[in-house]
C-alpha cells in the first residue's frame, strides 16, 4: 500500500497531466517491449508521468471470433518483464475478482472496465490488492454513479482511486464525450482520466467479413477530445496507441499511431499549460 500511495501522490501532483498509454492487448513479447521502449522515450521527452499499458485478456469484445491476447498467466510474465526492463508503472484490466490478486502482484494500476463500473465484489476484491484502481466510467451511466463506485474502493480500505470518462452511449453505434463530466466526476473527490480513444469507439458498428460485427471507431477526432480534456484540466490522459493500427488485431480504428504520439502529446502539453490547468 505505502509505494501505491507513493504513485498516487506522484500521479495527483503531475504537471500538467500524467499519461496511461500502451497498445490495447498482448500481441506478442516482442512487440510490447518495443512499444514500451518508444512510447517512455516518448513522455520522457515531453516531460510526462507515464505508465504503461497493455491488456492480457479483452473479455468484452463484441464478437466471439475476437482476439482477446494471451490470456492471464502468460500476460502478466509478459507485463513484469516489461515493468523491470524499463523501469515503468503497469496499468491492465481484470474482469473477475479470482484474477485481482494475482493482478495485483504486477500492476501498480488496476483498471475497471467501464461495463463493470458498478460490480461490487470486482471493486471490492481490486481495492483489496491495495494497489490503484483506475474506474472507467459505464457508457450507461451519469457521472454521479462514480461517486458511488470510487467510494465502494474507499470503504474497503483503499484510498488511491482514480475514475476515467471513457464517453456515453448515444444512439445504438455511438458515444459521446460530455465535458461536463470531467467536472462533474470530481465529485467523487478522485483524479480525473480522459480515455482519449475508447470515447470514440462506434460499439459493433463494423460488420466482418464472414459474420459477426466488431467495434469502430474515430480515430481522427481522438487530438479534438483530447484538446478539449486537457483545456478543463484532467488530472490524466488514457489512451491506447499502436505502431500500426490499420493492422491491430483488436480496436485499431481507435488506437493512435505512434509515429504522432510524440507531436499530439506536445500540442497537449502547451494546451494544458495556456490554459492554466496544469
């Protein structure tokens, strides 16, 4: 608990925001290794807080056919060697509270993925690792919901939470992103997240070729939602990023290439500190 606490402090007081990034599963080790490599060069040079992130298991896909990673055992050998070899925080997901403890022995951050904002038991079972948990927001919900799920991680002992607006539903193939929510969610008296990438997600909007339908997206707006996150003063930005995203087995139309990562992460930088947020 007492080095979470150390990161939560460190995160709380970045200036002007701190920066969850990585591809959005396990491809692979060798491309993990080379994304982490490239993306803490990357926020080094801008001058941001970075831990990395990567999922082991995407249990949420839209289709069956998905790809979904490597799966829990081999995901986190994956996701230690990584934190060792450069020295960087680990943000993933869980999705069932037999897998937080086994989470918690290698992430510094846990994640709750935003269609299991409000299960007590993952939240409860996260919270008990004593490590950070980072809440994303259900498409579902109105912001008020965080105060209650930010207090649920409270009330089992654990007081290094964070929520994350990841958009809200509109219409059947859509989100969108409210700004107000990123003033409304201070409510729940955490650290505020923007999910830059996840908010422009067309959920099963793309039909595959063969049957099924899986997840679209805008990835041409994500620098527009993440200029107008970092203007209110987020406390950090999330975002999913892959050195080729038109070739990425899963949400590659929301992943941002990497190529741009370093001049999107610069205009940012300057937004936050024009707009005295920072």
């Amino acid at each position: 608990m007492e080095s979470s606490a150390l990161l939560f402090n460190q995160l709380k007081a970045a200036d002007p925001f701190f920066l969850l990034a990585g591809p959005n599963v396990i491809e692979s080790e060798e491309h993990i290794f080379r994304m982490a490599k490239h993306i803490k060069t990357i926020a080094s040079k801008v001058g941001l807080p970075l831990v990395f992130k990567s999922s082991f298991d995407k249990a949420n896909r839209t289709s069956s056919k998905s790809f979904r990673g490597p799966g829990m055992v081999e995901g986190l050998k994956i996701l230690e060697k990584v934190k060792l070899a450069y020295d960087i925080p680990i943000v993933t997901d869980v999705h069932e509270t037999i897998q937080c403890e086994a989470v918690g022995r290698v992430a510094d951050i846990i994640q709750i993925p935003a269609f299991l904002c409000r299960q007590t038991d993952l939240l409860v079972a996260a919270a008990k690792t004593g490590k950070i948990v980072n809440i994303k927001k259900g498409q579902f919900c109105a912001s008020s919901v965080m105060v209650n799920s930010a207090e649920k991680i409270r009330l089992a002992g654990n007081p290094n939470v964070m929520v994350c607006e990841r958009g809200t539903m509109f219409g059947y193939n859509d989100l969108i992103v409210d700004p107000r929510n990123f003033e409304w969610m201070r409510e729940a008296n955490s650290p505020v997240v923007a999910d830059i990438t996840h908010a422009l997600q067309q959920p099963a909007g793309r039909k595959l070729d063969g049957g099924g339908v899986a997840s679209g997206g805008l990835r041409e707006l994500i620098p527009c939602i993440a200029r107008t996150a970092v203007a209110v003063g987020v406390d950090g930005i999330f975002m999913e990023v892959h050195d080729d995203p038109l070739n990425a087995p899963v949400d590659g139309p929301t992943q941002w290439p990497l190529r741009h990562l370093e001049e999107l992460l610069e205009e940012l930088v300057a937004i936050a500190e024009l707009a005295g947020t920072g």
